[in-house]
C-alpha cells in the first residue's frame, strides 16, 4: 500500500487511518467535518477571523484579486449569532469507537 498524507476513508465500521511519509498509523479519535448540515459543534474564531482572511488571499488560484472579508464574515457570523460569539465556525464532531 502507498502512504499519502491524508485520511484513508474505509468502508463503514472500520476505523479511519491517517498515514504519510513521516508518522505511523494510527486510529483516529475524533473527526470534525467542516461545512456540514447537521453541526453539533461550534468553534469561536472572533480573534481569528482577520488571520482567516488573510489566509484565503493567499489562495490566489482560488480567490483571484477579489475582496472576500466581507463574505468570510457574514458567513461566520451565521453560525455564532445562537451562540454568542461574534464569528464562528460550525463543525460536526464524531468521536470514534
């Protein structure tokens, strides 16, 4: 079997490895799923958002010269408002077996 970084998603019931050049196997333990329509968990990124921001501009394949912070903040401001947060990120959080 070929080791490359990332999840290796196995038929269900089995555990998930993550495996690449430099670890071992291992099981995983906790699973978030990003972009999910049942969230279960939510992470407040208010200190972050600007960093986040940043960050997608350096995707410039992706992003282009397009001004995105207001639309990176209107979307984490959906997920934070029942919350409490000023910005948040919605996850699913799994934990394995």
């Amino acid at each position: 079997m070929t080791t490359t970084p990332g999840a290796l998603l196995p038929p269900g019931g089995q555990r998930i490895l993550v495996m690449n050049e430099t670890t071992t196997a291992h099981r995983v333990r906790e699973i978030y799923f990003f972009a999910t329509d049942e969230p279960n968990h939510w992470v407040d990124i208010t200190d972050y958002i600007d960093k986040k921001v940043q960050a997608l501009h350096c995707h410039a394949s992706q992003v282009g010269n397009r001004d995105i912070a207001e639309q990176v903040h209107q979307r984490a401001r959906l997920p934070a408002v029942e919350h409490g947060y000023a910005f948040a990120e919605a996850f699913h959080h799994l934990v394995m077996r």
